[in-house]
C-alpha cells in the first residue's frame, strides 16, 4: 500500500475505471508486485490462513443465523435443530465450533511466529499492538459465540466470566447488572450477546485492514530479522507469495477437515449437549482450550480481585512487549540466551493451558502459581535485562548474504 | 504582523467555546438512552417477589427455587448445623458481615443468629450464588459441613459463611419475611 502504483491497464474500460476509483491499483500493489522478503518460512503463511479463517467464520456463521433462534426457551432447540433437521447444517455448524478452534490455534501460531523473529520491534510496535487488539476481539468474539448454543457450558462459562466484572471495587455489581440486563445471565444476556457476536467479527475485519496496511508501510520482518536493503533481498507477492500461502492454506485445511470429519466433538465439552440449567452448575467447568492458561492465571491468585487483574494483565503486557524487550537484534536465530527463553516461555504457557483444564486442588495449585509467576517474569524481568546481558551472534549483513551462506555456497559457480 | 504577544480573547473564541461545550453536552445525552437501554427492563424489574410454601421441608433437608433468575437455599437445618455454625469464634471468619439485609439493628456481624432467619434459627435462606464467581454450591459438602463451591473451590460453613477458597464474602441473604409458620416470601 506503499509506493506508486506500477499498475497499467491496457483495456480502456479497466483504464477508465481505474482513474475514478484505483482499487484495482491498489490490490496490485499490495497482493501481486508487493515485494516479499525471499527467505520467508512456512511460519509466514499463517497470516493468510487467519484471513480464511476470519472468511470462514463469517460465512458460516451468518448461514446459522438463518436457522438459529436468540432465545433462552428456544436457542438450544435450535442448534439441535440446525444438526437434525437442516440441509447440511451439521456440516456447517461443525464448521463454525472447529473453526472457532482452528482460527485459534492459528492465532498463537502467528502471535509465536512474531514473538520468535522479534517482529514486534521498531518499526513494527503499531503492527503488533493491531495484532493484540484483534486477539482481543477474536476472545470477546469466541467467548461469546460458546454462550449462543446456551447449553450447560455457555450458561455456566457466560455466569462466570460476567461476574469477572463483580470485582471491580464499588460499582461491580453494577456493572454486572448492567452486562446481564438483569439480576442474573438469562434472556436479555443471550440477545445483547447475539447481537455483539454478529458485529465483532466485521470490526475484526475492520482491525485486520489496518494490521495489513501496517504491514505494508513497514514491510515485513523475515528469519534473520535484518531490513531489507535492496530489491535482491526480495521477491514479488505474485507468484511466490501468492502459492506459498495458497500450500499453507491447504494443509490447514487438510488439518480442520480431520477435525471436522473425524472428530468434530473433541475440543468441545458433552456437558454443552445439556440444556442451560440455571439452578445447578456442572461439577467441572472449563472454559474452551483457547482460555485454559488466561483462566489458570486466574485460578492461581488466591484472591478475587487479584485473579481478575492478573488475567487481564497477562494480555495487557502483550501491548509492552516492544518495550519490554530491550535487545536491539530481532531475531532470536541470532540470540542464543533468549532462543532458550523463548521455549522455556512456550513450555510454560502450554503447562498453563493443562493446569487450566484440571481441578484447582492440590499439586495443580502450586505448579499454577509457580508457572504464573514465571510468566509474569519472563514479560517484566528476564526480558528487559537480557538485552543488556546478552551477546548476540554476528548478524548476515543482508537478507541475500544470509541466503547464500546457507543454500548458495555449496553449489558450484557457474560456468566453472 | 506574526508578533508573539499575549492575544485578548475574542467574541469569537467565546463562541467556539460555547458551541463546543453544547455540543458535547448534547453528545453525552444522545450516548445516554444507549447505555441505559442495557440496564434492566421494566418486565425484569417487576419479577421482584416470590411466595414459597415450606411447610414440606424436613429437618435436614432443603429446596433450592429460583427467585430473580438466581437459585436460592432454603434449609431447614439440623440442631448439629446450628451447634457448629454457633461455635465458631468470630476471628475465625474471612468476612465478618453478615450479608444479611433484613437485619434492623447497627450490629451486622455475622453470627449464626445474623445469618439464620430471625427467631426461627432452624431456617436458613440464602442465595445460592458463589459469592466468587456465580457458581451454585452444593449442599452438604465442603471442609466445613455447609456448602461448596466447585468451580474454584470455595468452602462455606453451615450458616453460609466464607471459611476457605477465593470467594470474599458470606452468600448472600435475599430480603425476605415469613408471611405465616409456613410461608415465606422473597423479595
Ligand atoms: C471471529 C469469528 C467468529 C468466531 C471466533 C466465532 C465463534 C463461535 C463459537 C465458538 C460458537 C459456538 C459453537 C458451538 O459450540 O456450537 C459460535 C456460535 C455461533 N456463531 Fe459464531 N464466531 C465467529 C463469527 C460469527 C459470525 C460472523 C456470525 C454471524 C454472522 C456468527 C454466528 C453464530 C451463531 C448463530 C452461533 C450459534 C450456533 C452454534 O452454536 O453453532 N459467528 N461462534
Ligand atoms: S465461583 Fe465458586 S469458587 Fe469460583
């Protein structure tokens, strides 16, 4: 989106077209002659994976409101409806439940992706702020869809996280009052909920453009996280670009098919087949897997507030990160301490993610709270000193020489 | 003619300012009925009392009814519930309010005699929401004889009382009366 144009219709009605409104331009420009960096990995087609995913939530998702009924007496029935009775609705509801998950599990695919080449760094800080506020969305988003089918699951996960606000000193109980529409989660709760996850997904559609357009004024980072510096470091959108996503898009799809062909119930809870039952909670309540480490932080803070805040704070530092991190090298290739802190970190947030998904009792306690601290540390301690501590391996002085040192040196000069 | 000097304000910039602060009062009115419109409607708040026959509640057992879309305890306790709920020391107790609005006098602490209903301390009424995180306890369970919490694991004693687990307060006690011996009306 940066740059002139080099688009040049031949055909006179595209060439009268484009001189009232340079759309046309525009896509060229940004998806067929924007130049890429030459050793981007396959960890770089999650971007457009998330794009599809983002098409197939929408799609799917307004077919289901043809069928779906927002009502506490009839919403249930109707998604059991949408599975028994609809042409292929149980094709295109198992779509939307799985896609939820698979959108995630490209998310922190991506948010990794970024956190390992260091792609948050100066001049990327507005990008990956983007990046976050639409994690946001999508979690608001998710967390509101689950409520929809209004099964034991969606009730239960709705009361419990709606009352997240009731800690907010003096006017929590308002506020939750307020959420609710009521003195509990019920009819007016499913509605407004309804309603917010219609519109969510087209502001995250929103954010998305602006992340894209981010993008292409700073260009993209790549593995060795050096700039580019001229145009031999790159290569043009279309074709390179273009098929290497189209592959990755596939095998992501190869991947959600399993899901949904095989077992489209397995990242889901059998207590959500339960119809919403506001008198009894189920004995175990999780939350889906995409919340597990944010709900255990909760857990592991033996007070309400204090686990409130600590969740919030554990996505609130994710907006500091380009600060936080104090080493001028972006990627952790170069960075041999912060590589292992790196893995350390993933390590940690996936332990996060089981203690999420087991009773708060016992051992699973302390190792929450062992592996909450640590997170916390790794944002706030380890990586602003590690900048300073740190001695990074000589850096490629260019994206070319790096590509050669690996693939180029070992075959013959031509003409040899 | 670009001289930096003190310039004396004008009619025109009390006009800009006049203009503004209207147009942001008018803004914030016309934001209103769009935050408001979330609050409780008139049909939510007139579901506001329920009667409940509890003639047919055994010593030691309880019903849970919904009363504005929550679940409330109703149990009649057993002499042991009441002994253990009185001997505990006040010190002991994480919150110290009895949650209890239909008390009349200054003292609020919660004793047994604060949380039970007044002069019948065989009866016990509460709401049964988690004063952590809106779950509903399970009866007769918990370290403490009374209730808990499974979402987070929340132990209550046997006159509802906070005694372990990340919940802060006692659960809460509904505004409620006996209309006869066996007749009570929430709300
Ligand atoms: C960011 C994209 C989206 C995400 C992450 C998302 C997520 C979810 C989730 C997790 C569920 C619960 C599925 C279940 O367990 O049954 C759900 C249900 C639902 N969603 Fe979405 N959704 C998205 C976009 C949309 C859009 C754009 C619409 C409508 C235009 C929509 C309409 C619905 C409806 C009607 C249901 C209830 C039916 C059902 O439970 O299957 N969603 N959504
Ligand atoms: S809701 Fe009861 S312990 Fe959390």
């Amino acid at each position: 989106m940066s740059g002139h144009s080099t688009f040049d219709p031949k055909n006179p009605a595209l060439k009268w077209f484009e001189a009232r409104l340079p759309i046309l331009g525009l896509a060229h420009s940004s998806f067929v002659a924007y130049p890429t960096p030459k050793n981007l990995n396959y960890w770089w087609t999650f971007g457009a994976i998330l794009s599809m995913m983002l098409g197939v939530q929408i799609i799917t998702g307004i077919v289901l409101v043809m069928h779906y009924t927002p009502h506490v007496d009839m919403a249930f029935n109707s998604v059991e409806h949408i599975m028994r009775d609809v042409n292929y609705g149980w094709l295109i509801r198992y779509m939307h439940a799985n896609g939820a998950s698979m959108f995630f599990i490209a998310v922190y695919v991506h948010i990794f992706r970024g956190v390992y080449y260091g792609s948050y760094k100066d001049p990327r800080e507005v990008l990956w702020i983007l990046g976050v506020v639409i994690f946001l969305l999508m979690m608001a988003t998710g967390f509101m869809g689950y409520v929809l089918p209004w099964g034991q699951m969606s009730l239960w996960g709705a009361i419990v996280i709606t009352n997240l606000f009731s800690a907010i000193p003096f006017v929590g109980e308002a506020v939750t009052t307020w959420l609710w529409g009521g003195f509990a989660v019920d009819n007016p709760t499913l509605n407004r909920f309804f309603s917010l996850h219609y519109l969510l997904p087209f502001m995250i559609a929103g954010v998305v453009g602006l992340h894209v357009w981010a993008l292409h004024v700073s260009g993209q980072n790549n593995p060795t996280g050096v700039e580019v510096k001229s145009s031999s470091d790159t290569v043009p959108f279309t074709p390179y670009a273009t098929v290497k996503d189209a592959f990755g898009m596939v095998c992501f799809l190869i991947f959600f098919a399993w899901f949904l062909f095989y077992v489209p119930n397995y990242l889901g809870h059998a207590d959500n087949y339960i119809p919403a039952n506001p008198l009894s909670t189920p004995a175990h309540i999780v939350p889906e897997w995409y919340f597990l480490p944010f709900y255990a932080i909760l857990r592991a803070i033996p007070d309400k507030l204090g686990g409130v805040i600590a969740m919030f704070a554990a996505i609130v530092v994710l907006f500091f990160l380009p600060w936080l991190d104090t080493s001028k090298v972006r990627s952790a290739r170069y960075r041999p301490l912060y590589r292992q802190f790196f893995w350390v970190l993933l390590a940690v947030c996936l332990g996060l993610g089981y203690i999420g998904a087991m009773p708060p009792e016992g051992w699973y306690i302390v190792i929450g709270r062992l592996l909450t601290a640590y997170y916390f540390l790794h944002f706030l301690v380890i990586l602003p000193l590690l900048g300073f501590i740190e001695k990074p391996l000589p850096l490629p002085a260019s994206i070319t020489e790096a590509v050669l040192a690996k693939n180029g040196a070992a075959k013959p000069a031509v003409g040899a | 003619m670009a001289t930096p000097s003190v310039v004396e304000p004008t009619r025109r910039d009390f006009l800009y300012i006049a203009t503004g602060a209207v147009a942001a009062v008018g803004g914030a009115a016309a934001v209103w009925p769009f935050i408001a419109q979330m609050n409780p409607d008139a049909s939510t708040l007139a579901l506001a009392s329920t009667d409940v026959n509890i003639g047919a509640i055994a010593e030691g057992s309880a019903i849970t009814i919904k009363w504005r879309g929550k679940p409330v305890f109703i149990r009649h306790r057993t002499p042991k519930e009441i002994e253990d709920a009185k001997a505990v020391p006040m010190a002991d107790l994480i919150d110290q309010d009895a949650r209890n609005p239909n008390l009349t006098g200054d003292n609020t602490q919660a004793t047994d005699a604060h949380r039970a209903a007044e002069g019948k301390e065989n009866w016990i009424i509460m709401i049964g929401t988690c004063t952590h995180l809106g779950c509903v306890p399970i009866g007769q369970s918990g370290n403490f004889g009374g209730w808990f919490c499974p979402c987070h694991g929340s132990h209550y004693d046997t006159a509802g009382r906070i005694r372990q687990g990340p919940a802060p307060e006692n659960l809460h006690i509904p505004p409620y009366q006996f209309t006869n011996d066996t007749t009570i009306r929430i709300g």
